[in-house]
C-alpha cells in the first residue's frame, strides 16, 4: 500500500447517492440517477488529510493534451450534471 505524504485532497464535480431517499416519492437512490436534484448530488465532497509536512508546492507549465471534445458533448454532460438549463 501506498501512503501520500504531506496533504492531499479528494474532491469530485458532483456527490452520489448512497442508499439517500429522494422526494417527492422517498424511495433509496444509488450512483448519480438523471433527473434527482438532492443536496448529497449537488454538494460538492472536499475531503483534506494531513499527513507529515506539506510537500513544496512550486509553479510549472501547464501540458495541453491532444484530447478535443466537441461542445454539444460538454454541453450535454453539464447537462445531465444539472449544471445547464
């Protein structure tokens, strides 16, 4: 096993369901169902642990990828993230 020194943290673009009910019909929701707009969904996790002395955080370049999506698939998952109308 693997142990990160220093602080890390583990945060996500949306939360998840973990057996919550959902209204209006309180029935248990798992995963991240379209369409459910709960406070454990659109809560976004910020979880910090600290473990020994922070590592030097120091400024770089930045590295372009090769990966291009188009805009109506980004529109469409920000879509079913709630985020676009």
């Amino acid at each position: 096993m693997t142990t990160l020194l220093g602080r890390t943290v583990v945060t996500s673009d949306h939360g998840n369901m973990i057996g919550d009910r959902a209204a209006p019909v309180p029935i248990r929701e798992w995963g991240h169902p379209p369409g459910i707009y709960t406070k454990e969904l659109v809560t976004i996790p910020w979880l910090v642990h600290d473990n020994g002395e922070r590592r030097e955080i120091v400024s770089g370049e930045s590295v372009a990828t090769d990966a291009a999506v188009s805009s109506d698939v980004v529109t469409k998952r920000l879509e079913n993230l709630g985020y676009v109308d």
